[in-house]
C-alpha cells in the first residue's frame, strides 16, 4: 500500500466468501474490476480510479472489511479499546502493510492500516 490516501481515509475493501472463483467472475464481469490472482484464496482488486483497491478472499462466511488508513496504527487501536471497540487481529507487518483488524462496538470488522 502506498501511502497516498489522506490519513482516516477509507483505501482498501476486503470481501470475503467461499467461492473465490464466483466473487472473481461476479466483481470483474458485474463491475469491471481487475482481479489479479495472488495464490490460493486471494487474489487484489483494482477498482476504478478514486475507488479504493481491496482483496477477494476465501472464506467460509461471506463479509467485506473496510480498510482505514491511519497515521498511527498503535494509538488508532488504544483510541478504539478506549471507546467500546475491540482487538480482532492486534498489529502485523503482512510484508506490504502494517495493519490491525478491530470491531466497533457493535461487532462491524475494521482494519485499520499504518500510513
């Protein structure tokens, strides 16, 4: 991820399902989204320029998870505790990105990703 999105900005979407196959047909053939494989279960998704890029992911339950650009991963987290939300997947580096996934306090996924 590069670092050009504006700090709390929404740069990434995750979607989640079970048949990768299906959600790389549907996204690219439906919207006109590139779709570049990237091994079993992922592949990266370019969506329009202005849009945010995202992932398709395999997985049992279908979701999607908005990605939030932030300038501090680690405060961004402690300010989320702090206000009713919890650690889903606390601080990775994935080797691209250094993120965090939390839940609001209603339970809504959010992957917060250092700038």
């Amino acid at each position: 991820m590069t670092p050009t999105h504006a700090a709390n900005a929404i740069a990434h979407v995750d979607i989640f399902g079970p048949e990768i196959e299906a959600l790389t047909t549907f996204y690219r053939d439906t919207l006109g989204w590139d779709i570049a494989p990237k091994g079993p279960g992922y592949a990266l998704v370019s969506t329009p320029e202005g849009g945010p890029d995202g992932a398709l992911v395999e997985a049992e339950t279908p979701a999607m998870v908005m990605g939030v650009v932030v300038e501090d991963l680690d405060a961004a987290v402690a300010a989320a505790v702090e206000h009713g939300g919890t650690i889903v997947m606390p601080p990775v580096d994935n080797g691209w990105v250094v993120k965090a996934r939390i839940a609001d306090p209603a339970g809504n996924p959010l992957t917060l990703i250092q700038r």
